[in-house]
C-alpha cells in the first residue's frame, strides 16, 4: 500500500534521519521526498511517500507516533489507498455556497463516493447548508473582533485531525493557507477551487482579468494546493465555458459561479476520491481507480 507521511516542526538538525530510518527498517520502499526549511520562520518541513506492506501499517503509525514524541515534529501518517470505507472529506467555505452545495448533492446522488464529516468557515454565510446537509459546522474566525473573516488556521487542522479527515475541500474558501498547514496535509490531501483558468489567471479576480483582456472562454481549476499560491501544475481538472462578444462582465461571472465552477469541483473531487489521480512530487499523475468498500 502507499502511505504518505508528513512532518512539521521547529528546524533542528538530523530530524529528518529517524523518520527515513524507521520506514527502512521496516521494509519500505521510499517512492519520494520531499524537505523544506522555512529559514526566517525557523520551521521544518518534510513529506515521504512510501510503499509497504499493509500488514505493516500500524506498525508504522505507532513508531512515527513515537518518532513525534521524541523530536517534537508535527507528523501525519496517512493511506490514500482506502479500501474498507469511504473517504472522509472537510469541505471549507467563506461567502459562496454553489460550490459547496455541488458535491454535497453529488455526494447525496452516489456521484461522488465520500462522506463529509465537517464543513468549516470563516464566515456564517454557509452555514445553512451545513444544517440542511445535517453536517456539523465550525466557524475557525479567530475571535479577534476583526471582522475581515481572519481564520485560525491551527484550528482548521486541528478539527481536520480530530474528525480524522482524508481530504480538505476549498470550496472557494477565500483565506491563503499557511505553509505550515500545506505540509502537514502535503501529498494531494488539500483541494483548492480557483475560479479561473490556471495557470492563466491566479489572484483574486480571474474573471476581472480574463474579461479586461477581451477573452471569450472562461473557466475554472480545481487542483491540489502546494505551499505555492496557484502554482498552476497541480491541475486535477479545468472547465470552461464560451460566451458571445459584447457580453457583460456581470453575466460572465454569474454563469461562472452558478453552472461552471460547480461542476468543476465536483468532478476534481471525485476523480481524487476514485483514486484515479495522485500529486507525486508536485505532479499529477493518474493513477489506477481504488476498489472502495
């Protein structure tokens, strides 16, 4: 089976030497390594893909258990190859809820074979959906009396961890995400819905973009998000849609949030959740469709 573990914590030297010894020592073959010093802030990160026998895998959940304890690293171990259940999703919004509403129905009609276990905000303005759905909701504003939606990024991931989420769903969640939770859900556990053609049109306004530069194919980009902001190469799946010249930049934007961005991240979730796609190395790649239980 394959498994991904991922470690962050404070930078100190020889942290990366337990973690590559103990999957050695039990049989693993190392498929791929990543590591990354954040010098200014003093954090280090590091993701190793594995394969290993499944018999092993507790085994291993336990040592690296035991390696967190002994060098402080935040460390995740985790399988995308889910056989015995269905994979368990985080769906995270701000202001828009067509996205969101998209693959709770594809999920409702079988289309998409997961289960949402949370759905979290930094905003109130989804959270019927969550109560119509029956899902539990968690509001992650950091209670700063801000009213910009400035979130808690540590207590994303510490929910994600706690409902042991498979995958963290951007559904047009409109908040950056920290280096630091991008490694530690590192390996294509973290979907991003950008709403434009990438790597065309990153940034907060593509469909601005797109329209002043006089285009007539708009569309949107569901891809694996990496510490790199709309990298552009971790693409799962793109959608467009043509309109007549002369059309307005309001109605572009209406057929693009209601009809085209939905259907894009629909079907990105669910070729990820069929195993069908994998990020290797910052790369996707397609992988052979998981049996699921």
């Amino acid at each position: 089976m394959q498994v991904v573990i991922t470690a962050v914590g404070p930078d100190n030297r020889g942290l990366a030497d337990p973690i590559v010894h103990c999957v050695t020592g039990l049989g693993a073959n190392i498929a791929e390594i990543q590591m990354y010093d954040h010098d200014e802030e003093s954090v280090f990160s590091m993701l190793t893909r594995i394969e290993l026998e499944r018999s092993r895998y507790e085994e291993l959940r336990q040592a690296m258990a035991a390696v967190s304890r002994s060098t402080e690293l935040s460390i995740r171990t985790w399988s995308p190859d889910i056989i015995d259940r269905r994979p368990q999703l985080a769906i995270c919004v701000t202001f828009r809820p067509e996205p969101a509403l998209a693959v709770l129905r594809a999920i409702r009609d079988g289309r998409i074979k997961a289960d949402v276990k949370l759905m979290i905000g930094n905003r109130e303005a989804c959270r019927g959906l969550s109560e119509q759905f029956e899902v539990p909701w968690f509001n992650i504003a950091d209670g700063s009396g801000k009213t910009d939606g400035a979130p808690d990024d540590d207590r994303m991931i510490a929910l994600c961890d706690e409902h042991e989420v498979d995958y963290i769903i951007l559904a047009r969640y409109m908040r950056v995400l920290p280096a630091a939770s991008c490694w530690k859900y590192a390996g294509g556990r973290i979907i991003n819905l950008h709403h434009g053609l990438l790597p065309s049109f990153p940034g907060m306004q593509p469909y601005h973009e797109a329209f002043a530069s006089r285009m007539l194919t708009f569309g949107a980009t569901c891809h694996f998000i990496v510490p790199e902001l709309d990298a552009g190469c971790q693409i799962i799946y793109q959608s467009t849609f043509m309109v007549p010249p002369g059309i307005s930049r309001d109605e572009v934007i209406r057929r693009g949030q209601q009809d085209n961005e939905p259907h894009c991240l629909v079907e990105g979730v669910r070729r990820v959740v069929d195993g069908e796609v994998q990020l290797h190395f910052n790369r996707v790649v397609a992988r052979k469709p998981l049996e699921r239980a």
